[in-house]
C-alpha cells in the first residue's frame, strides 16, 4: 500500500512539474515574442525616420515599402501586442507615399496611395478619417519628428 501510495505522489509530482515547466516556459516565450517584437518595430522605425531625413526621396520610399512588407509579415504572424496598430501605420505608409508621389508631380501614384490609406478608416475607428485628415496627420507628426534636422530643438534653460 505504501508503494502504491510513494509511486502515486512521484507521478503527481511529476505531472505537476511538467505542468508548471510548461506554463512557465509558455510565459517566457510570450514575453520573448514581446521583446522581438518591440526591437523590430523600434528597428523600422528608426530606419524609417534617417531615410525620411538622411536619405534621398527614392531610398525613402524604398524604406517605406519594405515597412508595408514587414506589416504584411506582422499581420500574418497573428495577433500580438501591437497588432491593433498595424492598420494604422499602413495607413500612415500610404499617405506618406502619396505624399512622396505628389512631390515629384506623379498624380495617378499618389491618388491610389490616397485611396488605399482611406480605404483603411472603418479598420482604424477614428471619429474623422479621410485620407486628407491621414495625410495632416502624417505631415504634423514628421514635422514635430526628433529625427527632424529642421525642427528646433527646446532651449532647456541651458
């Protein structure tokens, strides 16, 4: 009885840590995504920004393309931490195509970019979205960037 009893608690055990090794690991690897996530989306963006102001308007907008990749790559890998963004920096993309378009006077080009950033406003839930609204949004937040050379920086009382 007492066999019975020793080898029953050692299965129990068992069990039990193998139960816990496998939550606890879950957990880990979850949290590991997180972080993988959190660099690349970091690492994009920072790219994104020196070529938005180092670099010349077509490696901009080569840079901005392969963020609509990594968008698609993103949203394809299933929900995450993040993924409710994911509509809203495509939409940001596309205004900032459509802005880069009409700079060198390509109307067709930054029409459907436009188009393809308004398309997404029922996805993104703002109370006003049009892709004009987009696009002020988009100039403003470049405009105010820290990555911007132009932009005056604070005089911090030194």
């Amino acid at each position: 009885m007492r066999t019975v009893i020793a080898s029953g608690i050692a299965v129990g055990t068992l069990i039990a840590g193998g139960m816990l090794g496998f939550g606890v690991s879950h957990t880990l690897c979850d949290a590991k995504l997180t972080s993988y996530e959190l660099a690349s989306i970091d690492n994009m963006s920072t790219y994104l920004m020196i070529q938005r102001f180092k670099g010349s308007p077509q490696a901009y907008e080569a840079a901005l393309r392969v963020y609509l990749v990594a968008l698609d790559a993103r949203e394809r890998a299933g929900p995450g931490l993040f993924s409710q963004y994911i509509d809203v920096d495509r939409a940001m993309v596309y205004a900032r195509l459509a802005i880069l378009a009409g700079d060198r006077n390509d109307v067709s080009a930054a029409a459907q970019y436009r188009s393809q950033a308004e398309a997404l406003c029922p996805r993104i839930g703002w109370k006003v979205c049009s892709a004009d609204e987009i696009v002020r949004m988009v100039r403003r937040l470049d405009e105010h960037s820290m990555w911007n050379p132009s932009r005056a920086s604070p005089d911090h009382g030194s």
